[in-house]
C-alpha cells in the first residue's frame, strides 16, 4: 500500500511540474510534451549541494580541482538564473571541513541558509530530510564531496525514498579516480542516473528559443564552459568585427 501511495504521489508531483514547464516554451513549433520525462527542468528537480568545502576538497584526486570548482560555479549560476530550489549543506563546518567554494558563495551568500551536520550520510539529518521535501520535486539532483561517502550516501537514501536522483559526477570528487568511479557504479547499478555539469545546464536550458534567458545562458556558458564557451566568445566576437567591418566599409 505504501508503494502504491509513494507512485500515486510521484505521479501527480510529475504531472503538476509538467504543466508548469509548460510556460516555459518560447516556440509554439515546440512542444515540451514530446520531451522524455526522464529530462530534468526548472521546475521539477531540487538541487542539492553536498560538502563542496576547503577541507574536503584537499583530498579530492579524482579530478583536478580547478575543474571541481568550475563545475561546482556552473551548477551554482544555473540554479539562481532559473531558481531552482537548493539545498546547500556542509558537514563540521566551523570545526573541521572549513567554508564552501566560493563559486558556491557568490550564488548563495547566505550561509544562515546552510545546514551544517555531524552525519556523514545527509539524509540522516531530519533537516535535509524535510528542507528537500518542501520543495515538493520528485526528482534530485545531487553533487558534492566526497563522491564515495557523503554522494552515495545521501543518493542510496533519496532514492530508497521514492526519489528520482540524479548525481552531477563532474561536480563531485572523491579521494581517488576509482573511489569516484567505482561509486558512480555502485549508484548507476542502484537506478541512480550520472549527468555533467555541462549537460545538466543545457538539460535545464533546454531551447535557444529562449530569448529571455538566452543572454544569460551565453554568459554562464562562457564563464564556467570551458571550450564550450571559448566557443562562444569566438563566434559571438567574430561576428562584431564584421559588422564593424561592413559599416565602416559602407
């Protein structure tokens, strides 16, 4: 019965996000619908952020962590462009781990919003708990240090829970690369799904169509998208000198 209740909830929960990311189609060509419900948007997912903090992050060898920060600033620019409901939450910050990324502080400055734990696992601490369930999303999105205990953690709980998790694996590290991989395993064999930082931004963006957004998505994707964004400074860049060629021309 309660298995039954928990679908009937996820159920109404997807359908009610659907029709809010409705309004979010610029095109009338386009037709969100079409769109696999295994697509994250704005409106039905909750980010969670998990002990990006200096302490935590001295340790990390799976990738370098200039790239950790990057990715971390991607995610954390993407959430407040389309408020997307975060959670950001730190473990012993004032007497071990120290604060969180700054990448992560410029988005999300209030540090009284963070909910600081003892437990390794965040899904332990009622707090997470209960700040995730507010938000009413059927499906998260986790990231976080580090990705072999306080990720998995947290994602094995979320989804024993009834939710859609998702992990941003390049927004996560872990003591070593096959700490890190070998949790991204043991996630993906439990149904968790592994998602970039990168992909996840252009998930949630979704149409160039977008005029209202479609600035501020250039810029994120020039400051935090590496080649991607070089990209687009290029292009962006190049066209303004051949319109000033051409004027000056005529």
């Amino acid at each position: 019965m309660k298995k039954i209740q928990l679908t009937l909830v996820a159920v109404l929960i997807s359908t009610i996000a659907f029709a809010q990311w409705k309004q979010y189609n610029p095109n009338p060509n386009n037709d969100p619908a079409n769109a696999s419900k295994e697509l994250v948007h704005p409106e039905n997912h909750t980010l969670l952020l998990i002990d990006h903090e200096s302490q935590m992050a001295f340790a990390v060898e799976s990738q370098p962590i200039e790239e950790l920060r990057n990715n971390t600033g991607l995610i954390s620019n993407l959430a407040i462009l389309y408020k997307i409901p975060t959670v950001v939450t730190t473990v012993a910050e004032k007497s071990f781990s120290g604060p969180v990324f700054p990448e992560i502080r410029e988005f999300f400055p209030d540090e009284k919003t963070y909910i600081d734990r003892t437990t390794m696992n965040s899904w332990e601490d009622k707090r997470v708990v209960a700040k995730v369930g507010e938000y009413k999303k059927q499906k998260l999105v986790i990231a976080g240090l580090w990705t072999e205990v306080c990720v998995l953690s947290a994602a094995l709980s979320a989804k024993e829970d009834g939710y859609d998790v998702y992990v941003i694996t390049d927004a996560s590290g872990g003591v070593s690369e096959e700490a890190h991989e070998m949790s991204i395993i043991r996630m993906v064999q439990a149904g968790i799904k592994p998602m970039t930082s990168l992909q996840y931004a252009l998930e949630v963006h979704r149409d160039w169509a977008r005029s209202d957004m479609y600035v501020q998505m250039n810029e994120i994707a020039k400051r935090w998208g590496g080649a991607y964004g070089l990209g687009i400074d290029y292009k962006k860049t190049l066209d303004k000198w051949e319109k000033e060629h051409s004027e000056n021309k005529n």
